[in-house]
C-alpha cells in the first residue's frame, strides 16, 4: 500500500471511530432503503419475506432464503411465477437493528424427499415467530406450497432456542380453508394470531391460535372480503390493532392500504394507502411484509417491505421506513437513508 493510500485508510478509520460518522457523511448506523444490506460478515443479508421477534434485548429477523437461479416453473410461463429453489429460513440477530450478525439457517429445507412440504422445489415464504411462555417455545408459521402454488397451507416448526433448528410439524389448511400469505401477531394477553390470505387470495383471514400457538383455536373471522388483500403486517399501538397489506399483483408492486380496528377479532376498518409522496401508488416498489416495534422507544415502528426482483429474486431488496402513527392515522414517507433518531423528530 502507499503511503497516501495508507494514510486515507487510517484517516477514515479515525473519522469513523472518532465521530461515528462513514467518509462521505453517511452514519454507519444508518437505514438505507433499497440498498444491498450487508450483514456483520460482509455478505448480502438473505431473509425475504421476514418477521422480526425481540426478545431479551435481542431483536432476530427471520426470513425466506433466497439463492440460485430465477426460473420459470413449468406450470407457469408468465414472469409472475419466477421462483428459485426453497432454501428454508434464516435468522439474524441484533441489538440496533443495522448491525445484523447472521445466525445461520434456523430452518433448512429437505432435499431428499420430493414428497416432503421443505423440499426446495416446493415454496416456503414469509415465515414469522413468536415465543410461547407457558410452553416456552418459539413457534414459527409459514406460508408452504407446491410450485404452483396450488397447495396453499400454513406449515408450523417449533425450537426451544430463537436460532433454531427449528423442527418442522407439518402443514394444514388453517380452519379447513386456503393459506397463503400470512403472518403472526401475539397480543400483550398472550394471545396469538395467524392471519392469512384465504379464499384463493380474495379475503383475509385472522384466526386465533389454540394457547400453544400450534393450530387454530377454531375461532377466525374474514375481513376485506373479495379484495384481494395479501402481505399482512400487523400490530398493535395505543389500544388499536393495525393491519397494513399489499394488493395481489405477483412481484409487482401495488398501493398498499391499512386498516384499523378496537379487536382483533372486531370490525376492521378500511383507512386507505398510508405511502406518501412519489411511487406511493407502488409503495416505493415494495411490497409489505412485517411493522417491527422498536423497544425502548414507545410508538416507534418500522415498516418492512421486501423490493423484489423477479427476474433475479436473491437480489431482491429491503425497504424499511419509518412508521407514523397519530391517533389511529398512519403515515409512511420515503427516505433514501434515516436511523433511529427520526423518531424523536
Ligand atoms: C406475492 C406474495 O406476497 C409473495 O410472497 C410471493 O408469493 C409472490 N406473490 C409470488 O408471485
């Protein structure tokens, strides 16, 4: 190295040690929204699709493995129907949520049989855990189907640490009825919910999950009925339940629209696209799949979304943007790079 390269080198790492700040004025700490986000080791992060538990000071990101090559299945020709190969579910962990340190796979597909719901040519998208505390076991859903995507089933795993393995248990149709894209909320009661998009796509459904968190409970309501809503993220602030969605439009993104309600189980009201600004008729070419409560920082969320690319979907992005609630109005603007402290704004 010479010695002008050297002494750049040394500057930078002073700069940032010193002030906390990345040559060119970017904080290292930073959010960057529809950048390749690199984990602690240097390599793209891989977790589509994913949730976000926290639990004892740990947040861990779960989400969809996506490696290989695009290709077009052969009982789908159009471009909506790219896939790749399964590669079953991640999990990061972290304590600022920029900084993530891959945990490895905390639920690997299975390779050698053709018959089983993980098999790589199958689909397992947009898993999500939470932790059973009379159980005391992390419960994973997950939205399993054939190539398809004709099975339309929710597959269940369980582990007793948040890394994993996680062991699988099977999938079901929940409450005898279709179940694609889906995610899980636990109340502060200790209840939890799967809800998922049913009826081929047409209409959400929110069923209540028996005290385990392994199967419906037998109680589910349908709402947005014949809207073809999907991508649900929900939670919970200030007494009212929030459900944000996308529209049905394969990887392309569309509006998103959220909803409100007093219960979980209650009437559900329809409040319109949260987006503003430019590209929020396409949710900033995203499409919703988590809201992510900050801890420490009460009514902080984010907003996940995954950036897909179908025509490479392992290069699909994350966005994550910051959440405003006022009242029970909600509001998402675009950000090309924010932290944490664009809550106390
Ligand atoms: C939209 C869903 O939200 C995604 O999870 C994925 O299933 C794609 N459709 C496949 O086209």
């Amino acid at each position: 190295m010479n010695r002008a390269i050297w002494l750049s080198a040394v500057s930078s790492l002073l700069l940032i040690t010193c002030t906390g700040k990345a040559p060119g004025g970017g904080s290292p700490g930073a959010f960057r929204p529809g950048e390749i986000w690199p984990d602690t080791e240097g390599n793209p992060i891989n977790a589509h699709g994913g949730g976000v538990l926290y639990q004892d000071g740990v947040y861990y990101w779960y989400g969809e493995i996506k490696s290989g090559e695009t290709r077009l299945p052969v009982k789908n020709k159009t471009w909506t129907g790219t896939r790749v190969q399964a590669g079953g579910v991640s999990c990061y962990s972290s304590t600022d949520l920029v900084r993530w340190n891959n945990e490895g796979v905390a639920l690997p597909p299975v390779a050698d049989d053709p018959g089983h719901d993980l098999y790589p040519g199958n689909v397992i998208e947009r898993p999500k855990v939470v932790y059973n505390e009379s159980t005391r076991q992390y419960v994973m859903w997950m939205h399993i189907d054939s190539e398809d995507y004709s099975a339309a089933r929710a597959g269940v795993a369980v582990s007793d640490n948040p890394v994993g393995l996680f062991v699988y248990r099977g999938s079901i149709r929940p409450d005898g009825s279709m179940s694609r894209d889906m995610t899980l909320f636990k109340d502060d009661d200790g209840r939890a919910y799967l809800v998922y998009a049913s009826e081929n796509n047409a209409t959400l459904h929110i069923s209540l999950l028996s005290p385990d968190y392994l199967s419906p409970g037998g109680t589910f309501i349908r709402v947005f009925e014949k809207r073809s809503r999907e991508a649900p993220a929900v939670f919970k602030y200030g007494g009212r339940y929030f459900i944000v969605s996308s529209g049905c439009t394969g990887w392309d993104p569309n509006e998103a629209e959220y909803a409100v309600a007093d219960s979980m189980l209650g009437t559900w009201t329809v409040r319109g696209n949260p987006c503003q600004g430019p590209d929020r008729d396409k949710t900033y070419f995203s499409q919703s799949t988590f809201v992510l409560a900050v801890a420490d920082i009460p009514g902080a969320f984010i907003f996940m979304a995954d950036r897909w690319d179908k025509q490479n979907l392992p290069d699909s992005r994350y966005v994550w943007l910051p959440l405003r609630i006022q009242g029970d109005t909600l509001s998402i603007a675009w950000r090309d790079s924010w932290d944490l402290t664009a809550f106390k704004e």
